[in-house]
C-alpha cells in the first residue's frame, strides 16, 4: 500500500541514538522486513520512506520508520540496517535504546534469541546505545558477552531462560571491552557506567550466572551496576572478578545456586570497593555450597560492603571471608548456616542481626562485631591467636 506524505519530519533529540531530520515523500507501507527485503524498485521509483507494520517493530520509542540511504554498502544487521534486493540500504529511525525484538527476539521463548540478542548487542555498541528487553520468556542457548559501557534492561515481566547452556556463564560483562577497542569501537570512559537491570535469570545449576570481569586494557577497567535482579539454578550466581569496579548490586536475589551465590575475587589485583545493597542471598537445596565467598587475595585498599542484605541458608557455609576486607551494615543472616573468617580475613559487623544454628568458624585474621544481635558466643570456634571483639551485643 502506497500513501502519500508531503514531509515526514524526524526531530534531533540530543544524547540519543540514531537521529535524522530529513524529510521524506512518498512513503510505502509493508507487512514485515521479509517484504522489504525483497524490493527491488522502490528506491529507483522514488520512494525514501517505509513503513513495516509488524508488532515486532514497533515500540514507544518508535522504530518502524525506515528510510533509504541508497547504495552503500551497509551490510544488513538484522534489525536497523535492512538491505533490500536492489542492494539499497534502509536505516531505521528511532531514538531512545534499540529493542532486542527487532532483530527477530522470540519472546513466547518457542525459538532461541541468541543471535537475536548478540546482533542487538553489537549494534549498541558500535553506536553508544543501550538495550531494551520487552516482557516476554527468552530461551538463550548460549552465553551473552556485554560491553561494560552498555545497559540491558527489562521491560515488565523478563525472563533470560539459560537452561540449555552447560558451560561458561550466561552473561559475561566487562571481558569484551579490550575486543570492541581492537574492532575500532568507541572507547569505555570511567564516567559510563552500564546497568543489567530489571529481569529474572535462569539456568540449569551446570553454569554460571553473571561474570564481571575487567578489561585487560587500563583505560577499560568497568564501573557497573545490577539491580532488581532474580538470579537462580546456577552453580555459581554472580562472579566478581579481577580490576572489577562494581557501582552496586542493588534489590537483587541469588537463589538456588548448587555451589556459590556470589563469589568476589580479585585475583591479586587491586580494585575499588565493591558494595551488596538489600539484596538476598538464600539456597534451600544443597548443604555444600557457600551463599557468598569472599577472596581478594592480595588486595587490601579496597572492601566488599554489604548493606541491608539477608543471607538465609539451609545448611553449610552461608559466609567465607577468606581473603580482604569485608563489612556488613545491619544484616540478617538465619537459618542451617555458619559464618566463616579465616586466616587472611578481616570482617566487621556494624547492627548485624545473627540468629543461625552453625556458629561461627573464625580461624584467622580479624572479626569485630558492633551492636545487633548476637545471642551467643558459646558457639565460636575461635583458633588461638585470632582477634575477634565484641562490643554492645544484644543477645
């Protein structure tokens, strides 16, 4: 269907993605992407606009305009840049982050986005954008890598289903930097920082969860951020690796995992402070893991802070401060769970509230308790010559 526009004018909004002011007449409108590609004459005829009418291109931050750029050379990527049988170039018009369902994302989870996810992905990058996930069920059948400049967030109910993935982790973060800077991609600077946000992450107890892991260029070293996360069914659920600088993991579950919740190390590199906001850590079905296992190795300019967050267990190990610094700020830890501090730990407790039926494990280093509740000291396995003081205690 033909329909005649005398302008079609698009606004520059500034900071955004993808931005033309150009006016465009005729425009055409087509059913999906399959039909654009299979044009052949309505750039010659001259036709510059498009319309796809497709739910899968549309959105509240538009992006089912597209306009031609004539011939050149842009390869077609799947989602902003289509190229149709005449080899013209049609580019997507939209401000505002690019939507992963544009590059074909199943969200009824009946076909895997994989692909869908990565093309996104790499468009984002190549032009400073961020990722929107519409509410849907995702079935990803590998891992994601993600730039540390870039955020993805959800959109309502978003599921990101690894079950399939048996190896790896299903969403690396940080270690590709060092890659797109090699390919020409813009640079990382340390005053952008990217967010994972907004979704539920589901594997197969067989791999990992998240992985954040510094650049291995100095320049790259990532500040992000996670937030309103429900991590579950992995072996580890969040890995905090080397020259990581993690602004905060905030409102987050990690649940059900068979061998770590979350586990930081620093691998002998010095980082910046890594901080747990109201988060949940909490495992019902496997007395041999560990809820959170802290091991910076050398490091000692730097902590792990957790703030108002909850560790509930059921049975083993709920804490292991093996290694650095590490302080908590009124949180609660219950149920079959012992806290750990062993020989190169140091860990405070600022108002914690304690009421767990394995004791405490200090065989090392240095434990200071202040105020909350702890309602017995009777069941500290203590090893001579380590410093453990209590102040204002409730029991």
């Amino acid at each position: 269907m033909h329909i005649l526009h005398l302008t079609a004018l698009l606004f520059l909004f500034a900071g955004e993605c993808l931005v033309h002011a150009l006016t465009v007449t005729p425009l055409v409108t087509l059913q999906d992407l399959t039909a654009l590609r299979a044009q052949n004459n309505y750039y010659s005829s001259g036709f510059t606009a498009v319309t796809i009418l497709s739910s899968q291109d549309a959105g509240e931050n538009g992006g089912n305009l597209f306009v031609a750029q004539g011939k050149t050379g842009q390869a077609d990527d799947g989602g902003v840049y289509i190229v149709d049988a005449a080899s013209v170039v049609w580019e997507r018009s939209f401000s505002g982050p690019v939507n992963v369902l544009w590059y074909g994302a199943d969200p009824t989870g009946a076909a895997a986005s994989t692909t869908a996810f990565n093309q996104t992905i790499n468009y984002a990058m190549a032009n400073n954008a961020d990722v929107v996930v519409p509410a849907g069920h995702y079935v990803l059948n590998q891992g994601l890598q993600l730039p540390s400049k870039i955020s993805m967030n959800g959109e309502g109910a978003v599921t990101l289903d690894f079950a399939q993935l048996m190896t790896g982790s299903a969403i690396t973060i940080g270690e590709v930097d060092s890659y797109y800077y090699n390919a020409g991609f813009p640079l990382v600077d340390e005053f952008q920082q990217g967010k994972l946000s907004n979704m539920l992450i589901i594997g197969s107890n067989v791999s990992n969860g998240i992985f954040l892991h510094g650049a291995s260029v100095t320049y790259a070293t990532p500040f992000y951020t996670l937030e309103k996360l429900d991590i579950k069914f992995f072996k580890i659920g969040v890995v905090i690796g080397q020259q990581t600088w993690l602004n905060g993991l905030f409102s987050c579950a990690i649940q059900q995992y068979s061998e770590y919740g979350l586990y930081v190390s620093d691998e002998g590199n010095e980082g910046e402070d890594i901080s747990v906001y109201n988060s949940a850590i909490f495992n019902a079905n496997n007395a041999n893991a560990i809820g959170a296992y802290i091991d910076r190795g050398r490091s000692t300019l730097s902590d792990v802070n957790f703030y108002g967050t909850s560790f509930d267990y059921n049975g083993g190990p709920g804490l292991v401060v093996a290694s650095g610094q590490a302080r908590f700020f009124g949180c609660h830890f219950e149920g079959d769970l012992s806290v750990s501090v062993e020989s190169e730990g140091y860990a405070e407790f600022f108002g914690c509230w304690f009421r767990i039926d394995y004791g405490f494990d200090i065989t090392g280093g240095q434990t200071n308790f202040f105020g909350g509740y702890l309602p017995t000291i009777n069941t500290m396995n203590i090893t001579s010559g380590t410093t453990v003081n209590i102040v204002d205690r409730q029991t």
